[in-house]
C-alpha cells in the first residue's frame, strides 16, 4: 500500500510562503551575509521571513472570504397590480 501525505491547506501554505521570503531575501542580501557570517545571517533572515509572512495568510484568507460573501443579490418580489374592473359606461 502507498499512501500519499496530503499537506494542511493552512500550515504547509504558510511554510511554503516562509521558505520563498528566506531564498528571495538570501539572494538580495548578499553583502548582509558576508559581514555578518552565515550562522547569525541565516538565524536573522529566519526571523525577518516569520514575521513577513504572518501578514500573507490573513490576507489570503480575507480574499476568500470576500469571495465567498459576495453573492448576487436576490430579486426583489414585488405585488402584481390587479386590474381594477372597468365601470361600465352607460349607454
């Protein structure tokens, strides 16, 4: 039997966005690295990347669930006016 792990919509996603922000802000702060040394670089940038990505899952789910509340608005019934019966005129 294989069985195939499925991962947590919220935690992997979450994870997934910290791991991007690390990779992206160790390709731009090279310089960063060289004087710091890599061991506090690296403990500095895990920091940096928890934090920013606090802000990524709450905006991600605000977005959804402005999704799901909009939905069409329903008709409006209104009264059928019934015709009022014609006065007879006189002959």
């Amino acid at each position: 039997m294989s069985s195939s792990k499925t991962p947590k919509a919220g935690k992997s996603s979450s994870k997934d966005a910290r791991h991007d922000i690390e990779k992206k802000l160790d390709l731009l702060l090279v310089d960063l690295k060289k004087d710091l040394g890599d061991t506090k670089f690296k403990s500095r940038i895990k920091k940096a990347a928890k934090l920013l990505s606090k802000g990524v899952e709450k905006a991600k789910k605000k977005a959804l669930s402005a999704k799901k509340k909009t939905k069409p608005a329903k008709a409006v019934k209104t009264k059928k006016a019934t015709a009022a019966p014609a006065p007879v005129a006189a002959e």
